[in-house]
C-alpha cells in the first residue's frame, strides 16, 4: 500500500502540464480548480488574440512556474498545500 497523502498522485500530472501546456490552465482543471482553469484558459486565447500571442506567452510563463513549483513541492506539501488547502494561485 502507498504511503503517499491523498492528492499527491495529482502533484506529476499537474506539474508536467503546468510545465507543457500552462498557457491552456490544464494543470488547473487536474487539481479541481475549474474557474482558475477557466480562467487562464480565457485570459490565453483573448489576450493571445489581441496581442499577436504576446498575452498568451505571459499565461504559459505562469503555468511554467507553477508546474516547477509543483514538482518541487515534496508530496506532504502539495497535497496539504493545493489538494486539501486548496490554494489556486503560486
């Protein structure tokens, strides 16, 4: 049996996707958090149109950081941190 903490099988797939597609907020949506998803998801495509994808490079460099923070994160801590403290943001 896994010694892990609830929500900690959540913190690679989370991560890898902050990391490869954050600009889409799909890490997001992996933890639960819909509207934060939602939210990047939208921030992406609008200001990605408005500004020759300029806002969207930002979007994505947020999810980067927060992939990397994710996987550095050791399990107890993400899964106290974002699965049960539900912190949406950094």
């Amino acid at each position: 049996m896994s010694d892990k903490p609830a929500g900690a099988e959540k913190k690679l797939a989370a991560g890898i996707c902050g990391i490869l597609l954050g600009a889409l907020g799909i890490h997001k949506f992996i933890l639960g958090y819909t509207t934060e998803g939602i939210i990047m998801l939208v921030a992406s495509l609008v200001l990605g149109f408005f500004t020759c994808g300029a806002g969207a490079a930002v979007v994505g460099i947020i999810g980067l950081i927060e992939g990397i923070i994710y996987l550095t994160k050791s399990d107890e801590d993400f899964a106290r941190i974002y699965v049960q403290g539900k912190k949406a943001w950094f």
